[in-house]
C-alpha cells in the first residue's frame, strides 16, 4: 500500500466519480491501460478518432519517444504558420504542451529519420542553439521544452556533428525531473600529423556548468561517452560530483584524467554502486582499485579499461586488489597483457565474487598487441566454478592454446551470452564447435568479434545445438519407454541390414531408433529425409503418411498417375497408389480449410464426392474398395456451404475399412428452403445408404461414430440400417453422438444395449424427456463416464429442475458432463457440495444455454455459484463451462477458492459487466496464473481478458 502507484497518467476532465461513464472506453484510467498494449501507429489513429480519445492516446504516444523527428516536426511545421493568429507565445505554449507529456526520449543520430525529412535544417538549428528562429521565446539552456522528462538517451553522430554541437541540443532538454542521463559519440575533431593522430579538445565546460547551476536537478546516473582522449578538463566537474553525491548511483568517469583528477570527489559520492572507469597504466589502475574498495566497498557493478604502458604488464596484483570488492556482481575488463588462468584463479574468483553474473576479461581494442588470450582450459575453469551463476560471459580467447595439463568443463546452467573476442584462426573449427556446444546451455547465443571465418563456427553450433535438443527432447520418452518395456507406436514389417548381431551401430541406420526420432520432426523434415536415400525413404514415408492432416496428398497421386498415359497400365498405377495409401493410418480432412481448390486436385475431389473415381482407373474404385487397409481413424468436415450432404458421404465412403476404430464426420446438413410465409424447411439428409455400406462391411467394428448432421436432420423410425449398425457394434462402441432428438426418441432401446458406451453426446425435445432420458441412462448404463446433453424446450411455461439433476446425480462414475439447457436456474452452495459428492472424479463441468430461436437468453448463474464450484471442485476440475450474469449476487454471498487445476475456464454470458475491473479482480483470485478465459460473449468482454493480464502480472511482480 505504501508502494501502491497511480496510473501514468492521471486526468482531469469527466464527471464526478457517482455518474462516471458505463462504457469502458469512455473512462480515461481503463483506456490508458488498453493503449498501454496498442503500437505506436494505433495510438496515433486512436487520437484522430474523437476529442474524448485524443488526449489520453497522445499522451501514451508520447510519452516514451524512440527518435527526435515528432519535437522537430512541431518546430517546422509551427514555423510555416506565417499569417495566422498564434503569436509566439502561443506557439511556444503549444510545443510545451507537447512536450510535457515525454517522459522518455530516446535518439540515435546515426540510425534517425530526422535527415530524410524536412527537419533536418531545425536539428542543425537545435545544435547550434539558435532554435530562437523557429520560436523567438525559445532559450538556451534548460528551455523547458520537456518539463517532465525522466530518461534522456542521445548517441551521437560522430562523422556528422561536433561534440561543442551534441552538447548544446542535449542541453535544450535539461529539466530538474531529470534523473537519467547518458550522452555517447562526443568526440574532437581528429587532426593526422605525420601519420600520428591527435584529437581536438571538446569544450564541455558549460555543460558541467548547467548541470550545476539548474535548481532541483538531482541526477541518479550519468554516462557521457567523450572519448578516452578529450582535453584538459575544467573544474566546473568538481561543483557537479559535489552536487549530485547523494543521488548519484551510476557514474562513467570517460577519461583516465577524469580518474586522476578527480579521484576524491568520484569515492565521495555516498551511493555509488556502478562505474566506468578509464586509467593510463596498470600500476595506476592497482592504485585506483585499491582506493575503491577502501572507500566503496559495496560496489556491485565495475567496468574498467586500462591503457598498456611500454614493457611487459603482469595483472596478478589487479586482480588481487579486485578480490576485496566481495558484492562484485558485474565484472567488465579491458586491460593488457591477458594471460591464462588457471583452475586455482577461477577458484579464487568464485570464493571473491559469490554473487557474479557478468564477466567479461577483454583486451583493450584501441592496440595492436592485444596479448596470447585465454586459452580453452581457462574457459573451462571458468565454467567449473562459476555453471550455477553467469549469464553472460566475454573473453579475450586464443581457441588454439592449450595449457599442459587439461581441464575437465562443465556446462553453464544459466549463461544466455557468450562473447568472444579473438584475432587468430581456429586450427580444428569441427572439435572447437563440439567444444562450445558442449560447455553452453541449448538455448545460448555466440557472439564476438572476430574474423569472418568464425561466423562458420556459429553457423555450425546452431546446427549442433539444435540436434542436441532433438536428442534431449527424446531422452525423458526413450527412458519411460525402455521403463515400461513399450514397443514404438509403429511396428516396422520390414527388416534392414544384416542379423542382430550385425547390427549397425549408427543409432540413425537402426529403423527402430530412426522412426524414433522421426516423429520430432516436422512434415516437411520427414519429406526432405526421404529424398536422403533408400536406407532412410522408406521410413520415413511410412512415417510422412500415417498422419495425413488433408486430402491433397492422395488427390495428387490420382491427378499424377492419370498424367502418366504411357509408361504404367491401369493396373500397375492403380497398385502404386495402393502402395502410399496402405500407410495411412489417420485422415483428418477439413475442407473449409484444404487447398484442394488451389490446385490441380479440385476436379479429382469432385469425382470423388460424385463416386466416380473410376474415370481416373478403369480398373475402379467403389466405396470401401479396401483403398485404405490400415487407416484406423478418419476425421471429415465438411464445408457446410459447398459440399452437399450426400455429396460428403459418398466421399468417406471411399475410406470406410475392416481396420477402422473411429470416424468423425462434421458439416452435414440439408440445404434450406424458404417457405411463401417466410419460414425456413429444411431437405432431409438421406444417410440411409451410408448406414448400408458401414453395415455391409466384414469385420468393421467402431469404437466412437460422431456425425454432426444438424438437430433439423430427423430420424426415420423405419431405417432398419440404424438398428442393425447398432446392433453389430454393441459391444465394442464406446462413444456414440445421437445428432438429432428423434434419435433418443426413436432408438433408446438399442442405445442401452451398447455395454461398453461410456461416452455419449444425445439431444432430446424438451424438459420432461430430458429427465426421463436420463433416468433409463442411470438404469442401464450406470458406468457411462462423459455424457453431452442438449435440451430443446418445447413450451414456454416454467419447468422444475429438482428431478433432472437428481437423477444426473445417480450417475457416479461421471468424470465429464456438458449440459446445453434450454433454461438456467440459480443454483446455490449446496447444490455444488452434492454435485462433488456424487461426481467426486469430475474433472469437465458444462453448464451452458441452449441457443436458439424460442427466446431471449435466461439470466444465468450468479458470481456466488461459481465460488461455490471453485470451494468443492478446487482440487478436481480442469475445464469449466458456466452461463454466467456477473451482475447477480444472491443474498449470501460465498468466499471463493482458488482452482488448483483449472486449465480453461468458457463463459457464456450475454451482459456487460457493469464492473470490468472487479470482475478481472475476482477471475485472477480463483484462476490459475495458467488457466486460460475464454468464451461467448459480448465484445466488451474483451476488455475483462486485458484487465486480467494486468491482475496477474501485479501477482507475479509481488
């Protein structure tokens, strides 16, 4: 609560808060945090749409500003608003207006739009401090163009300006809430002198001066980048360091005079726990460390660069004088001399820094003798000592040293970055490529500068980390397997190579190992493994087609072989098209989303839904012509639009096998014809004949039937085929969906004599069937598992409820119910504590409202009902459905639970919450961080889901 923060941006128009707007867009605080997610160029069209979005949208667009060009733009376009009205003042107040709304600015010269435009005459403008011509009442410094700026970040063009210029345009942003500041590329004129290079001074006098003298300003880190060898300095920095050494938590010292000079004002600031520091020698450098921890011992972040002095440089006392900073977390060195380091250094260095996450020992760049570098086992040192803490990690590294006694690595744990940093050529780039992919984690990227060659090196440990993923993935299956003593899903009927004892020792020449790693691969990987040669074809073909995800594939084969005129007789293509389909062991087909249209398969499928596939192999196919002799399971949707119902069972009819288990046909509905009075009549759908095919073939024996023909498809009472279908496979369905309430009316009883249903999805008329329905399904078959029932009502006069679910609660085995009513009734805490204590496996709950067209939606369930599920389910339910009215609270209100093991929770409502904000609260206090919300309902509810994700991310930051 003391932490508790305000919105960004807090406004001041709108009513007072009793008759505050009802649409959540129209209140500023809930539409600051919509945008918060919208891109720059949503935000902008957000502001052109009205008044009441403009002025919230345009101070998130510019509040975090990634260039300069929009404040130059202002400027310019301010300046050719010659005869109007606005007087300078105006146009002053109006850029101020703007910019009082930047919080962060951001600009890199380099990379910046700002020279492509019309506004590149304001930037020069800027940097020479005569912006006074675009607006006369602009001053220079600390014009207060940006009163409430909190980051300045400005990288510098070092071949385009001069440093006296950055300087001047940085000091027009200079405001006391200033708290971040860092400027880079400000460097003096280079001037060459019989090939020496001597660089001009930069006068950053008077920045240092502003600095000092602008009233409020307490700077909490300062990075200025001036290059290593700017000029003299002045003593207007010590009056800075004095002035901000209570606030100062970060500091670049860029010079080695800075260091020199300024020693004592650098160890006064009291709150410094990050500094860049640059000294001329490495006795120096001992010196300063030394004084460092004497004077700073806390220091957490270092990052130092030492210039090499003639002779030879021996480190071994920096780094001793280095250890005595024991909260050392960040460690950035450039110093001479690197030699190797041994298994007692990085010991040392684990025992001085504990809490290191970053190292980096690099040679300083700006010489040509940088040194031998760290050899492979000083790496492998490190990653001995140090696998449980770094993340990232930087060297100086001669890949071809070896010390004379090696050094066994270890893997880094949690290292994200490796830098390298070398001049020289591998000798063996296979063996260092095996020797990183076997010290980094999978997931960790190479990185450095080094000569061209090395960018193969990369090249080849993404491909070697990208198999050891592979291998990893497989290793936990592999070892549950060989536990288990399972065979492979699929049993290859062929033999390779030579006997047992003979067996190739490539793990990838073994069938049984290859069809293993097969299935981690991608379709087009197992197509491409099939091109490689005949030891790996077949597999992987048997592999490519026994999950086919749509038609095309075999649509393509009758399209090639009807090509082929010459070369095969009918017979011969008729077999190899045999020969792929044999592998199928799965089809799933959706036509809405096939690219059969887009191809040259578009004419074989329409033959195949009209049944005459025979003008494409005279020696014919009829449906269940044994096409298909080992596909096990076939999923059809048809395309309600297109495909005509009789039109798609003709069509699966090609595909209906001896050896089929599950068929789940969708998208059948008859074609709809409007009445003189307007009222709809829909054409039968005459599923007879396939009912007759399935029943003529020997040896079929189903296990789940799922044919969504529409509740309008009603069912012939005379149809003996649906009798006779049920009869055959009564004692191997296990589920079974009734699409129409004529179904249940007409057919229960063969409906009971399936013994081994367990699961079954039924729609009956109206109430009183309903509860009739499932009091013979409570007699018979007890043991039913899932069970899906839709009501229709057949009047409007209420219906009590009492029977229908204590009948429900006879089933006691129910682990899934999805109920569709035609009516939701309020249902209380007892009712949740008997419905677990009849379903104590219930682990998929639906409660849902029938739609349809006999009236408007019922009020649903109240919030109350739902914390009652969650208090007496909070340890079972994975999936939950509810008709839901956020709005209801029942007189006593139950205390939520939250659910332990829900993944999705489905709302069906068709009500705005008056309340978008407690309802998010009250959905992050009983959903996992995990659990997925979704649903059917109003658009606004959207907003809830947004609202969520924010709750949830505050419970992970606390």
């Amino acid at each position: 609560m003391a932490k508790k923060g305000r919105p960004k941006y807090e406004p001041d128009y709108g009513e007072s808060e009793p008759v505050r707007e009802t649409n959540p867009l129209h209140i500023p605080e809930i539409l600051i945090r919509v945008l918060e997610f919208a891109s720059p160029a949503a935000k902008a069209n957000i502001a052109r749409a009205c008044r009441r979005l403009s002025e919230p949208a345009l101070k998130m667009l510019w509040q975090d500003l990634p260039d300069l060009d929009p404040v130059l733009k202002i400027f310019a376009l301010l300046k050719n608003i010659r005869n109007s009205r606005m007087s300078s003042a105006e146009k002053l107040e109006r850029i101020k207006s703007y910019g009082a709304w930047v919080r962060s600015l951001r600009f890199d010269a380099f990379n910046s739009s700002i020279w492509k435009g019309n506004t590149a005459d304001v930037y020069r403008a800027l940097s020479n401090g005569k912006l006074h011509q675009y607006i006369p009442m602009v001053s220079l410094p600390a014009s207060g163009l940006c009163p409430n700026l909190h980051t300045l970040e400005w990288r510098a063009d070092e071949c385009r300006m001069v440093a006296e210029a950055t300087i001047k345009a940085v000091s027009y942003f200079l405001h006391p809430s200033l708290k971040h500041l860092s400027v880079s590329g400000v460097f003096g004129r280079v001037i060459e002198l019989a090939y020496d290079p001597r660089y001009g001074k930069v006068e950053y006098g008077p920045f240092f001066h502003t600095l000092t003298t602008l009233d409020g300003l307490k700077l909490e880190s300062l990075n200025l980048k001036m290059g290593e060898s700017t000029g003299t300095l002045v003593d207007e920095a010590i009056p800075c360091l004095r002035r901000h050494q209570d606030t100062l938590v970060h500091f670049s010292a860029w010079t080695p005079e800075f260091v020199k000079h300024f020693r004592m004002e650098l160890f006064g600031l009291t709150n410094l726990r990050s500094l860049d520091a640059v000294v001329d020698t490495l006795p120096k450098a001992i010196g300063f460390i030394e004084e460092l921890a004497n004077a700073r011992p806390e220091m957490e972040f270092l990052t130092l660069s030492v210039f090499p002095s003639w002779g030879q440089n021996e480190p071994q006392e920096l780094w001793n004088a280095l250890k005595r900073l024991r909260k050392l977390a960040k460690l950035h060195l450039e110093v001479p001399g690197i030699r190797a380091l041994q298994e007692e250094d990085a010991r040392s260095m684990r025992e001085a820094w504990p809490s290191l996450s970053s190292l980096y020992i690099l040679s300083n760049r700006k010489w040509r003798h940088m040194g031998p570098g760290l050899s492979r086992d000083s790496l492998s040192a490190i990653s001995r000592h140090f696998s449980r803490t770094l993340t990232t990690l930087g060297l100086h590294f001669e890949p071809n040293m070896r010390s004379s006694l090696p050094i066994s690595p270890v893997r880094f744990e949690k290292l994200e970055t490796l830098f390298i940093q070398m001049w020289s050529k591998p000798n063996d780039p296979v063996d260092l490529v095996g020797y990183f992919a076997h010290i980094l984690p999978h997931e960790a990227i190479l990185d450095g500068n080094w000569p061209s060659e090395w960018r193969y090196i990369a090249h080849m440990l993404e491909q070697e980390q990208a198999r050891a993923r592979i291998t990893l993935s497989t290793e936990a299956y592999f070892k549950a397997a060989m536990a288990k003593k399972n065979r492979p899903k699929y049993e290859p009927d062929y033999v390779y190579g030579e006997p047992d004892p003979a067996r190739e020792t490539n793990p990838l020449l073994i069938p049984e190992i290859w069809i293993q790693v097969l299935e981690f691969t991608s379709a087009d990987g197992k197509a491409r493994a099939a091109r490689v040669c005949r030891r790996w074809s077949k597999p992987a073909l048997e592999i490519l087609w026994s999950d086919l995800t749509d038609l095309t594939p075999i649509l393509n084969l009758f399209f090639r072989m009807k090509s082929v005129k010459n070369s095969l007789s009918p017979t011969e293509k008729l077999e190899r098209t045999k020969s792929y389909c044999a592998l199928v062991r799965t089809l799933r087909f959706d036509a809405s989303n096939s690219s059969i249209t887009k191809s040259g398969t578009a004419g074989v499928y329409r033959a195949l839904c009209a049944g005459k596939l025979d003008q494409y192999f005279p020696t014919g196919f009829v449906p269940s012509s044994e096409l298909f002799p080992n596909i096990h399971t076939l999923e059809w949707r048809a395309d309600e639009s297109d495909d005509l119902p009789e039109s798609t069972l003709r069509a699966v009819s090609y595909f209906l096998q001896p050896s089929l288990k599950h068929i789940y046909v969708s998208g059948i509905f008859g074609r709809t014809i409007f009445m003189d009075d307007g009222s709809p009549w829909f054409v039968p759908v005459g599923y007879v004949p396939f009912f007759q095919t399935l029943n003529a073939i020997e040896g079929l024996r189903l296990e789940s039937l799922e044919l969504r023909m529409g509740e309008h498809t009603e069912v012939e009472p005379q149809a003996d085929e649906l009798t006779i279908f049920l009869r055959q496979h009564q004692e191997t369905l296990v589920h079974f969906s009734a699409w129409t309430p004529g179904f249940a009316r007409h057919f229960q009883k063969e409906l009971w004599e399936l013994s081994q249903l367990r699961s079954l999805e039924v729609v009956v008329d109206h109430e009183p069937q309903a509860s009739g329905f499932v009091e013979g399904l409570a007699n018979e078959l007890p043991e039913i598992e899932a069970l899906t029932l839709g009501v229709d009502p057949s009047t409007r006069e209420p219906y009590r409820w009492e029977r229908f679910w204590s009948t429900l609660k006879r089933l006691r085995k129910l682990t899934k119910l999805h109920l569709e009513l035609s009516k939701i009734e309020e249902l209380g805490e007892g009712d949740a504590r008997s419905m677990r204590e009849a379903w104590p496996d219930l682990s998929c709950l639906y409660i849902l409202q029938k739609s349809g067209w006999w009236g408007h939606p019922c009020p649903g369930f109240s919030r109350d009902f739902l914390s009652a599920i969650s208090l007496h389910f909070s340890r079972s339910l994975t999936a939950l459905g509810l008709h839901l009215e956020p709005n209801i609270r029942s007189a006593l209100q139950v205390t939520p639970v939250r659910f332990e093991k829900l993944q999705l929770l489905h709302i069906q409502s068709s009500i705005v919450p008056d309340d978008p904000e407690d309802v998010a609260r009250y959905f992050a206090q009983i959903l996992p961080h995990s659990a997925t919300l979704e649903g059917g309902w109003h658009y606004q509810w959207k907003l809830v889901i947004h609202l969520l994700e924010r709750e949830r991310a505050k419970a992970n930051d606390l």
